[in-house]
C-alpha cells in the first residue's frame, strides 16, 4: 500500500539572488580546491567564467534589464573566474588571503545581486503604475466625453478607473451632478452599444459610496461561458477562511464563510450541482481543522468519488470523508451522533471559550469543525428533517454546520429552519425563475435565469467580511474531475484531523468506530477493498436496535455511555433479532387487534358505528380503524407492502400488489395522511424500482408516521 506521506522531490529553481551568488561562490571555490589537487588547468576556470558571463548578458538582454545592471552581472561572473583562475594557477586556495578574498566578494555579490533585484522590481512597479494610470487618464476621458455625448450631462466628474483582474473588465466611478443623481432607464443598453461589447459582455451600474456616486461596471469577456479548472493549490487552509467555489463575473473569487452559517444549495438536474457539491468538498478537505460527513441516501454519490483512492485504489491510509450515511438508518445514527456532539461540546469546552474569549468553540486540529453535506433532501423522511433541524438551529456555538443541497427550491422540500439558517444560498441553473426568487427573497428587482445560463454557473449570495448578507451575484463554479480528485487525494487526506473524543464520547458515539464496517460492504459489493480499509473494518461491527413500532434505531439518545439501549421486550423466535421498520411485530400488533374487533363488535345494519366501511368502485375500503385498532387497514396493508419491496414503492406497483385502481389508491391514502397531518416530500415523488426511476410513490417511513399518529390520536 502506498503512503500519502512520501517526499516528492522538487526540481524547481526555488533560490533567492542572494542565495544564487552564493551558490556560485561556493561552486567556485569547490572547483578551485578540488582542481588545485588535481592539476585542473587555469584557463578551463577563466572559459567557465566567461560563458556564464555571455549567459547571463543575453538573458539579461531579453529580460530587457538596464545596461548598468547587465554590465555588473557580467562582471560579477568574470570576478569568479578570475578569482579560481589565480587559485589554480598558485595553488592557494586553501590559505587564509585567498579564502579571505572569496569571502568578501561573495558578500559584495550577494549584497549586489539583492540590491539589483530590488531595484529592478521597484523600476517594473513604477512602469507598471505609469502604464495603468495612463489608461485610466484615457478610459476617463473618454468616459467623461461619453456621457455627455449619450445623456447630455453637464457638470459631472468622472473619480477613477479601476481595472480589474485578468482583464475582464473595469469599473468607472462617476460623481453626478446635483441635477441629474442618475442616469436614464435606457442607460445600460446604450452604454453596451457604444462600447460595441462583444456577447457575453455587459453594464451594471451599482450605487457609490455617497449620494450622487454611481459605479459603471464594464464587462468586456463572459467569465461565466469560460471552463474554470480547479485550482491545482491545494495547500492548507483554515475553516475560518471563506470557502471558493469559483469566479465572479469580475474575476473576483466567489466564496462563502461556513463557521457561522450554513449553506444551501439548489439545482436542477444537469445544472452542474453535484460538481459544485464536489468543488465544495474539495476546498473542505483542503482544511486542517474540519471534519466532513456526507449524509446521502441515494447511493452516497457525493462521497464516492473521495473514497476511491482509499477504499479501492489503497493510495492514500486514510477516507477522506469521515462518514457517510448511505442509508436512511445510518443517516439516524450520524445526526444521532451529531446531536449529542453538540450537547456535550457545549459543556465539555466552557475553558477553552473562556480562554479564547468567545461564546463559539474556538475549531484547531485538535477540536475540529464537523460539516455535514447532505444531497438530495428531497428524499429524505420527516424524521431525518427533523433531527437536520435540530443540528442547523442548535450547533452554530459547537461548530457543526451543514451545507444542504436539493433539485429544487419550493416550501415542500426546504423546511422553514434550515432556509432560515442557511445564510449561504447557492441556485445553480433552474428552468423556472420563481425558484431562484424562492430561494433569494431580494424583496426588490425578480432575478433573471438569464444571467448566469450556462452550464456551472448560478447564484450566490453568501455573509461578506462584514457579516451583511450579499445580494445574489451570478458566478461560475471550478470544474473538477474524478482524475484530478485522485491526484489531490494524497494531498489531502495527510491533513485530514480526527473528530476529538468528547464529541464521541456519548451513547450514540459508540457506534462511530464500526461506521465503515457497516457501510463499506455495502458501498463496494462487487469490488475488493483495499488494505487501507483493514484498520477501519476489522473492528467489532455494533448496529444499534431498531424499535419494534417505527423501525427506529435506538442509539440511546440522552443516555449516558455505559447504559445499553433499551430493546424491546420480545418473546419466541422473534426476540433473537431486533425487529425492523415494518415487521412483523408490527404486522402482528396491526392485525390482532382487529379480528378481536370484527369478532366483538360487528357494524349495524345501517352502517354507523366505530367501524365506517364504504364501498367505491365496486371496492371495499375499510377508510377507519375501530375503537380496538386505531390503524387503518388499508394504511397498514400498504406499509407492509413498503417494507417489503426495500421501503420504497412506485404507487402503481403499490396498487397491483394490493389489487386496486392505482388513482383510487393514491386518493385514499392521500386522505388517510391528510387526515392526521402527514406529507410526503418531495410532492410525493420517490425513487424505487429496478431502474431507481423517481415516479409518485410512497416510503416506509411516510406511512410509518402515519400509523404511530393514528395511533398517538387515539391515545389521546
């Protein structure tokens, strides 16, 4: 197995002037005392000479340096020969005149060669300051000449031109006059016509610093067509520094800060959300003092690319991402785990905030952030949504944070708390606008899909320096590929820290060291792992009881560490296995109750009584439970059915198993959750089937709420 800690060795020229003139006077004095012992002939050290100083003149020549400063370099290598010429030819090298004179020209030559340097910067600075303030002088004349030509002005100033980083465009600060504070509604596409800006250019004009100040923002090349590559520095960072994701319309980064806050992202297919999610990742693992856990139950697509190069290819020792739930039973134990971390961070580490002065955790290596990337929102069940929540409105002082991403923006897949606490919004490219104003209430002007159409690009609006929230700014995300993902893994996975005890040392902790065992066999079923995987797997694998009516794993939640969860008390064959989500335990518990009813209590003739019974197309429906059984039978017969088929259903599958019209189903189960309260996420739309197609449909744990409200009802 290879190590992510192997040296590279580094062949570039990483040297100073200083160091460089040192170099060479050592060189120098080397080649005179070995060749004084070996008869090296004089003249060889006066030819050496002479070549570095015809070198170094034609690359001074095209370099375009001053002649003073060619003639010195020049002179400085003729000095070096001349003085190993004499060494050689006196056999002297070794004698305290000689080493004496070697010692002071290498001063004067490294002293000289910073200087000219020095010198040299300061002269290009000066010539690149002269250049740029003689364009901005012409860029604002001709800007001065331009508004009074185009809207007749008078009596403006334009303040400075500032350029702006890879020569994308600029913006002109214009101070107007009293009589005329702004500029006409037609001013942007008169503007862009006398300037003849090319497709993809534009004009924005943004209000100044004061009242009468505007800014005309030119943008001369679209750097949201462009294909931005991932950076390749992928040196350490901090998750105090903001998070880039990629470029602004000006070539500045766009980035979001993530200690605070939380980020919400949102795309359609094909709008390049998940590379933005992988972008994200990518700048994560980049820090030295963040945990990353990925909460994805459609196949944990956003951590296999990551876990490649240590699950299969073995070159890194360690999985980059910490956890990952793939599985909506491990997505429990994660934000079970998550939610007692916060809970027991907070009291743990009251010295260490005291120390630093702050209410929040200070995050070091040692005590590290946890982000936790959830995809595909949509798919997960309310349960799961309540506990994010939980993690999103409770851990900002522990420092876990989420960033959440989802194929749409609308009130029935967000919930109100995550929107609310996610101040960082990201809307890849979306067919219909009122997502995007969804997403970023401006409260003024309607944002135009428009703006940022291509494929990678989108909106961001995310905390400034300031903590003032931007508003939503067209960007272009950094494109990254799984073979650069392998190239930086090694990189990358040498910094990653580990969660730090405290967090783990609760009830649910217990179950975070076996995470790989239980999830690897299920992520890789047909591939071989590699040996790196061994220290995480060969632990003992613990999975936490499920209970017997909701399938929920007891993780011991509140309980302290050395209490054992409590299981369900069972008797027969049934008490050797934990009961799952839908078994038959609840089978048995749904179905004795009512033949003790039907049996006791048979309906009257005229149909009134606690068992409503009605028939629609030429169907009969038991459309409530009974004074015994609160449960509805056809509620009941669906969840088994659920379970059964993986715990997602198709509602037409669903209807042949139960023998029914598809739309009948569908209006009666719709009124059986609507009477107690229950909605499907996702507007009722799962994935299921043999070709994982999303199509309306039911889930487990849908219809499991349903039935323990039915039953909390009757409680009552």
């Amino acid at each position: 197995m290879a190590s992510s800690k192997v040296p590279a060795l580094d062949w570039s020229w990483g040297t100073t002037p200083a160091t460089a003139a040192a170099l060479i006077a050592g060189g120098a004095y080397s080649t005179a005392a070995v060749g004084a012992a070996t008869g090296l002939p004089a003249s060889y050290a006066l030819l050496v000479g002479a070549a570095g100083a015809a070198a170094q003149a034609g690359a001074d020549l095209y370099q375009r340096r001053p002649h003073g400063h060619i003639a010195a370099r020049c002179a400085g290598w003729l000095a070096t020969g001349g003085w190993t010429a004499v060494a050689l030819a006196e056999h002297t090298v070794l004698t305290w005149a000689t080493t004496g004179k070697w010692a002071a020209g290498t001063a004067v030559g490294m002293t000289l060669a910073r200087g000219l340097v020095r010198a040299e910067e300061t002269a290009r600075t000066e010539r690149t300051s002269r250049r740029l303030q003689k364009w901005a002088n012409g860029q604002a004349k001709d800007w001065h000449e331009r508004l009074h030509r185009l809207f007749r002005l008078d009596g403006h100033e334009i303040e400075g031109v500032k350029p702006w980083a890879g020569d994308v465009g600029y913006t002109v600060r214009v101070l107007m006059p009293s009589e005329a504070p702004e500029l006409p509604a037609d001013a942007i596409r008169k503007l862009a016509v006398d300037l003849k800006l090319p497709k993809g250019g534009s004009i924005q004009i943004l209000d100044g610093e004061v009242y009468g100040q505007i800014l005309i923002r030119v943008t001369a090349k679209d750097v949201l067509a462009e294909t931005i590559d991932f950076p390749e520095d992928v040196t350490e960072t901090s998750i105090y520094q903001r998070i880039q994701l990629g470029l602004l319309p000006d070539a500045e980064p766009a980035d979001f800060p993530l200690t605070d806050v939380c980020a919400l992202e949102i795309g359609q297919t094909g709008s390049g959300k998940s590379n933005t999610i992988n972008v994200t990742n990518g700048q994560l693992l980049r820090t030295v003092d963040a945990v990353v856990w990925h909460l994805d139950v459609t196949g944990a697509g956003i951590s296999l690319p990551w876990l490649r190069s240590w699950a299969v290819d073995g070159t890194v020792d360690r999985p980059l991402i910490d956890w990952t739930a793939d599985t909506i039973e491990e997505a429990h134990i994660m934000l079970d785990v998550a939610i007692a971390a916060i809970n027991t961070r907070k009291a743990a580490y009251q010295d260490l905030m005291h120390d630093a002065d702050d209410d929040k955790i200070p995050v070091s290596p040692q005590v590290p952030a946890i982000i936790i990337v959830v995809d595909e929102i949509a798919e997960l069940p309310y349960e799961i949504l309540t506990k994010l929540d939980t993690v999103v409105d409770t851990g900002r002082a522990a420092r876990v944070r989420t960033v959440i991403s989802g194929l749409r923006a609308t009130q029935d897949v967000i919930t109100a708390a995550i929107k609310k606490q996610s101040r960082v919004r990201i809307g890849m490219r979306v067919s219909d606008p009122e997502e995007l104003n969804h997403l970023f209430p401006t409260g003024r002007t309607r944002l135009n899909p428009k703006a940022a159409a291509h494929k990678g690009s989108g909106f961001l609006s995310a905390p400034d320096e300031d903590d003032v929230d931007s508003e939503p700014t067209p960007f272009k995300c950094f494109r990254i590929k799984p073979k650069v993902i392998n190239t930086i893994a090694p990189k990358l996975a040498a910094r990653r820290p580990a969660v730090d005890a405290i967090s783990l040392d609760t009830a649910p902790g217990r179950y975070y060291a076996s995470r790989w065992g239980r999830i690897l066999p299920r992520l890789y079923k047909d591939k071989k792992l590699s040996p790196a995987t061994l220290p995480y797997t060969e632990l003992e694998i613990l999975r936490p009881p499920l209970d017997a009516v909701n399938g929920l794993p007891l993780t011991g939640k509140g309980q302290p560490r050395n209490s054992d969860a409590p299981r369900p008390a069972t008797s027969g064959p049934a008490a050797e296995r934990p009961a799952r989500f839908g078994s038959d335990a609840l089978a048995s518990l749904l179905k004795a109750p009512t033949a003790t009813a039907t049996e006791a209590a048979p309906a009257p003739e005229d149909g009134e009584g606690p068992e409503v019974i009605r028939a629609e197309f030429g169907r009969v429906l038991e459309q409530a439970g009974n004074l015994t059984n609160p449960v509805p039978r056809l509620l009941a017969d669906a969840h088994q059915h659920v379970v059964a088929a993986g715990g997602r259903m198709h509602t037409a599958d669903l209807a042949t198993r139960l023998n029914m019209d598809p739309l009948l189903l569908g209006t009666e189960l719709g009124k059986l959750l609507r009477a107690v309260g229950i909605e499907r996420p996702g507007k009722g739309t799962v994935r299921a089937g043999a070709d994982n197609e999303s199509k309306p449909g039911y889930q487990q744990e849908t219809l499991a709420a349903a039935l323990r409200a039915y039953a909390d009802r009757h409680a009552a």
